[in-house]
C-alpha cells in the first residue's frame, strides 16, 4: 500500500457526520440586527453577556457585563472595582476572559495598592492563577535564593519594595502586602519568568470566569442572546425572538466521529509544505506499525493533498498522569506506590520498546503518559523526532522537548540521543516520589527544576524531604526501600554527560527488580547500610535517605 492510499484508507474508515439545519429569513428582526457581535478594533469580538456601550445595544447583555472601548489599545475594558482592566481574550465556550490591569499596560511604574475584590460580581479568578505577592517598603535584605522581582522604581528611601511568588516565608516586615493574580498557564515554564521584571509579570494578567445563562444553545442554532426588559434570557432569532433558548424546535445540531465504532483523540498539526507532507505521511506508516500496550495506537493521519495533518490516535480515558499527580483536580494520595511504581515500570517499558524500534520519544514528560481506567499507561505523542526530524542549521518549528525535561547534554551539542529519553523519564521518577512538578517557578531558585532538585537532595541526604507525605516513606519500611532504591536509579539516569547515564533496558530491568522487591542488579541497597551512587561530576558521594 502507498503511503497516500494508507491515510487516505486509514482516513476512510473516519466517519464525520454533519447534520446542518440552514436557518432562511426574509426579514430579519430588528433585536437580532442590534446584538450583532462588536469589537474594538483588533480585540475580541463581544457579544452576550458582554455588551460594548455605545456599539451595542443594553438589551444584548448584563449591566454588569458592560464593557467600553480603550481607543488606545484597541482592546474592550471592563471595569472592577474602580480598576480598569483591558480583555485581551474571551473564550465564550469556557465562560472565561483574559484581563490585564490596564496600568500595567500604561504605567512606567504600576503600584497596585489594593487585593483584587470581586464580591457581588458575576466574577471569579480562574484557580488555575497563582499570587503573585507585591511586598511594599520592607525593612530587610532578601535572602537570594528566592526569585524576587524588585520594584526600582517605586523605591525612593532605603526601604524596598518588591514582588515575590512564593511569601510565606519571608517574614512580615513589610508595609503592605497587595496579592496580584497572575496567570499561572506556563506556570511551569521557567523561561516565561527568567530575565523579565515584575512589570512583565502583571502584563500576564489572569483569567476571570464569568456566571451567567449560558448562549450556547441559542448561539449554534443561529440566534444571538439578549434580555427583555425584566431582565429574562431571550434569544433573539432572526425571525423574532424566543421564548426557548434555541431558534430551532427540537432537532439539533448532530457531529459523530468514530472508527469501525471506538473512541479516538485527533491531533491537528500546523500547516505544511507538500514535500515535508509526503515526508511526514512515510514517518506516519512506520509509526502506525507500532504496536505495544503500554504506546498508545496510532491509527493513521488525513488528508491527501492538503497541507492539514490529522493524527489519529486510541483514546485514553483518564487523563495524564500530570493531571494525577499535580493537576488542578489531582489527588496525589489516591495513587499509592504500588500504582506508581506499576506506571514507571511500564512507561520504561514502552520507552524500550521504541528504543529497540530505532524511535527517539523526544518529549518524555508527565503530560504524555496517559492513564486508562484502570492505571495501565499508554504513552503518547512518541515518534515527533521522526516527524519533525531536527535540523542543526535550521531554526526549526518542531516542538524542542519540554523545559525541566530536556537532556542538559542537548544544549551542548544538539544532538537528541537515546539518553536524552533516558533524563527524562528520570524526571518522570522523580515526579512520582514528590508528587511535584517538573518545573515550578514558585519553588527556591535552586529547586525550580525538579531534577536540580533531586540531585540536591540526594546529595546532602535529604530525600525524604521531598517524598510525598502520602506515600508511607517514614512509616512502611518496604515503601521506604524502593522509594530509595527509584531515586537512586533516577540519580544514575540524571548524570549531565549522557555516558554515564544507563540505557533504557536496564531502567527496565533495573525498576521490575525494584518492583519484585529485588532491589535492583547493581545496587548496594541494604536495610542498615548507606547507599553508594556517583554524583554527577563522578565523585563518589555516599548518602543515606535521613
Ligand atoms: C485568544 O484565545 C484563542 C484560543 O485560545 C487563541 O487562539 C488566540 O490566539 C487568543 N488571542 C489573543 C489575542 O490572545
Ligand atoms: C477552554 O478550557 C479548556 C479546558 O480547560 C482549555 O483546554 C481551552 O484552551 C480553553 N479554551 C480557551 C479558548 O480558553
Ligand atoms: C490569592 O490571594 C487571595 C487574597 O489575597 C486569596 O483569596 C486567594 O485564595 C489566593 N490564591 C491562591 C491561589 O493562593
Ligand atoms: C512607603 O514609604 C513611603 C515613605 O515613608 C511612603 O510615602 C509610602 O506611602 C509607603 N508605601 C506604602 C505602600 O506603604
Ligand atoms: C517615590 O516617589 C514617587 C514619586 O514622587 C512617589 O509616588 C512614591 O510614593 C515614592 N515612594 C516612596 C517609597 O516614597
Ligand atoms: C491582601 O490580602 C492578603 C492576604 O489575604 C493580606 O495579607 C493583605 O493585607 C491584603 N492587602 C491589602 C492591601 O488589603
Ligand atoms: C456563535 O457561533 C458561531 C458559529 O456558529 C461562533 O463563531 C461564535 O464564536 C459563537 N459565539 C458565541 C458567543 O458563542
Ligand atoms: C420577559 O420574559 C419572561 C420570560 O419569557 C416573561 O415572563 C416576561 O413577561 C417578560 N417581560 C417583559 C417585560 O417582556
Ligand atoms: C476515569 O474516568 C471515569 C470517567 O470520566 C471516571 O468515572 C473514573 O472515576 C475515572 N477513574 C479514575 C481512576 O480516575
Ligand atoms: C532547568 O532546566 C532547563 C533544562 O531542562 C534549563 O534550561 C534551565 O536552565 C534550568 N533552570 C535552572 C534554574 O536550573
Ligand atoms: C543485607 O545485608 C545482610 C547482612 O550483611 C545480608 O545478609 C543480605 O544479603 C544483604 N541484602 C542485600 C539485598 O544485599
């Protein structure tokens, strides 16, 4: 089979249904005309509940959802509090809206003096923000292990001002402590917060959620929604308004995509040139030919001539183990060691497996191992370094692997090898012993990369401090064994020259000891004794878990 039959085959047995119902008017009501969408020049189009004072009329959306424009910025402003905060995005589908402090887009030197209040509005900081804490004329030095961001230019007396992520410890010598949400979307991306100032940071904004009768229904029918003069939800329909919230009667709208039956996940990626294409669809067969259980399949991609790749992948229900282990909804103690060191195991396994196939994952991280209903792994989105093969003399577009993952041997000599896979999936290790984060800016400088982290710890005989305090470390002794005997595997794994660290087949076999309780091949793992690892620049260092 050629290439192109394969996906234009693969793509056959894609079944995509769409049942629309055109909605045909003579004349169109006079409500439905008012509440056409509006914007601000370049900003986000506002429609209800939002309504833009002076473009829109009252009735298409909520007194309190009124919005102006800001001439300057072409952008929609929303007031709060007697603050203005500009929109710089709406997301009608989530109810949510970014928003930046209009002084912090104006300001040389914004100050904000009061926490952000939001009672009796319709609005509520999306959790996902986290604070980022401004400390007004404070007393003391910082200690500089912690990432501040100084506010020079509010600091006119000895006294200094500063914002901070992270301020519990600090004290409280300060004058004033205002708390500034700030996205936390890239929260993890340390690159989004080195080398910026504390003006930068506010210039984030953060999302608003918003309560207020949902226009979905009446929107995807063809309406637009408003509210009639007691302030009830109507639609307004091109042929009048309605008293339901949908201008159709009952039929709807209709969108079905299955394969032979089952649930897939499609991944669309960027347009590109028909050459790289055919490239790309060849590296497709080879990979559609993978098969193991813990990979997930890849059934096929799309398109014959267009420049629209579609990946076809097995849907996995339950989410990534990120979302298991520090997602929003994550409840780290429901997954107890025994699952955890179940999903090393076979993630290692799967890794192997494509090692052995001559596949370079690439992008090992905790967002790519996804869990099924019953914790079985499937690792997703392998083979991208055959996709995107990387080019040294190139500024290429392919996704670069995922800071706090990347092999620091790969800032050296660009060169992605089996033990970049190897660094990773050790950070992978590292996240199931803690619980935390590959990459947290709110954590001390040293630590905001886990693996600095772990190397540390290990080293000055601090491990359990950053064992999860569910898992059982002080307390069952079996816990405590192969907690440390996975942290010390991860050490090896971590080494910064790629020579040193171990292929992923004695991972493998090294982690199913671990599991059996065998401790490992080459291991000085004893109850009583200490453990012997080599430390990075290949001193031998001795550690001990306490
Ligand atoms: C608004 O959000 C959409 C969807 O997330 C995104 O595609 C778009 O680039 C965003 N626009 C701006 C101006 O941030
Ligand atoms: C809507 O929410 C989903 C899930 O939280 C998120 O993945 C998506 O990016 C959001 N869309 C926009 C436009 O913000
Ligand atoms: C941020 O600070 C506000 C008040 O200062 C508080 O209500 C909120 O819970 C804090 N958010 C987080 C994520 O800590
Ligand atoms: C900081 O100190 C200066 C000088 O004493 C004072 O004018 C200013 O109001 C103080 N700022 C805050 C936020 O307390
Ligand atoms: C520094 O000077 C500015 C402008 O004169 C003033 O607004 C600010 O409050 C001063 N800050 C302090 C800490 O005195
Ligand atoms: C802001 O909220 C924090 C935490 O609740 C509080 O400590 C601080 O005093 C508040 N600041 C102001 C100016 O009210
Ligand atoms: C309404 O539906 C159209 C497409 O039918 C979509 O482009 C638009 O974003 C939707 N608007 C809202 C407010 O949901
Ligand atoms: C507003 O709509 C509600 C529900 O459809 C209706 O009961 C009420 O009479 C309407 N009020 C006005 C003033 O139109
Ligand atoms: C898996 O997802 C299903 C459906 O969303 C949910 O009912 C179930 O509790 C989840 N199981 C786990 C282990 O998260
Ligand atoms: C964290 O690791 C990334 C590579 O994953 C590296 O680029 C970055 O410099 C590291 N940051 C710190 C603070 O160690
Ligand atoms: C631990 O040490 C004891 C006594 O020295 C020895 O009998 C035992 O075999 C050792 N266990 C391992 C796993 O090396």
């Amino acid at each position: 089979m050629t290439p192109q039959s394969f996906c234009y085959t693969s793509l056959h047995k894609i079944f995509l249904t769409f049942i629309l119902l055109a909605t045909q008017t003579l004349s169109r009501d006079p409500k439905f005309e008012a509440c056409e969408p509006k914007s601000c020049g370049k900003g986000p189009k506002i429609s209800f509940p939002f309504y833009l004072s002076g473009k829109q009329e009252p009735f298409c959306g909520y007194p309190s959802f009124e919005l102006t424009c800001d001439d300057d910025q072409e952008l929609p402003v929303l007031g709060i509090a007697g603050e203005d905060y500009l929109i710089k995005n709406i997301s009608y589908s989530n109810q949510s809206l970014q928003v930046v402090n209009s002084r912090a887009s104006r300001d040389p030197c914004p100050s904000p003096m009061h926490n952000l209040t939001l009672h009796r509005t319709p609005f509520s900081v999306n959790p996902s923000h986290v604070n980022f804490s401004i400390l007004y004329n404070c007393s003391y030095n910082l200690r500089n292990d912690f990432t501040t961001y100084p506010l020079t230019c509010y600091d006119n007396t000895s006294l200094r001002s500063f914002g901070v992520f992270q301020r519990e410890t600090l004290g409280s010598s300060c004058q004033k402590l205002v708390d500034v949400p700030v996205s936390a979307s890239g929260k993890f991306d340390v690159n989004l917060y080195l080398g910026i100032t504390y003006i930068d940071i506010l210039k984030r904004g953060f999302v608003l959620n918003w309560d207020a009768h949902s226009c979905v229904r009446c929107n995807s029918s063809g309406g637009r929604c408003g509210h009639n003069d007691s302030s009830e939800f109507v639609c307004f329909c091109p042929d009048g308004p309605k008293i339901h919230d949908t201008c159709r009667n009952d039929r709807s709208l209709k969108l079905k995509i299955g394969i032979d039956g089952r649930s897939v996940a499609v991944k669309r990626l960027y347009d590109n040139n028909i050459k790289r294409a055919e490239q790309f669809r060849n590296e497709v067969e080879i990979l559609t030919g993978l098969r193991h259980p813990n990979l997930v399949s890849l059934f096929g991609c799309s398109s014959k001539q267009s420049r629209e790749l579609l990946l076809v992948y097995e849907y996995v229900a339950n989410g990534t183990l990120a979302d298991h282990l520090h997602g929003p909804q994550a409840n780290p103690s429901l997954l107890p060691w025994s699952t955890r060191l179940k999903i090393a195991v076979e993630t290692a396994s799967a890794l192997k497996y494509l090692h052995a196939s001559k596949i370079i994952h690439r992008d090992v991280k905790s967002n790519n191992i996804l869990l099924d209903q019953n914790f079985n792994v499937k690792v997703a989105d392998f083979g991208l370094s055959r996709l995107f093969p990387m080019d040294k003399t190139h500024v290429s577009t392919a996704p670069q692997g995922t800071p706090g993952y990347v092999d620091p041997d790969y800032h050296l000599c660009y060169q992605l090898s089996k033990k970049s896979d190897v660094y990773s999936f050790a950070v992978v290790l590292m996240e199931l012993i803690s619980s935390l984060p590959a990459v947290d800016i709110t954590r001390t400088r040293q630590e905001i990369n886990l693996s600095n982290m772990a190397v540390v710890k290990i080293q000055s005989h601090k491990l359990h401090e950053m064992v999860d305090p569910s898992l059982g470390f002080d307390t069952d002794t079996r816990v405590r064994e192969t907690v440390i005997a996975v942290a010390e595997l991860a050490f090896q794994c971590l080494q910064s020259d790629k020579d040193l660290r171990p292929c992923m087949s004695h991972v493998m076999d090294t982690l199913t000891k671990i599991e059996n309780n065998g401790f490992g091949s080459n291991m000085d793992v004893n109850k009583s004794g200490p453990l012997v690892v080599q430390s990075p620049n290949s001193v031998m260092a001795k550690w001990d878990s306490k």
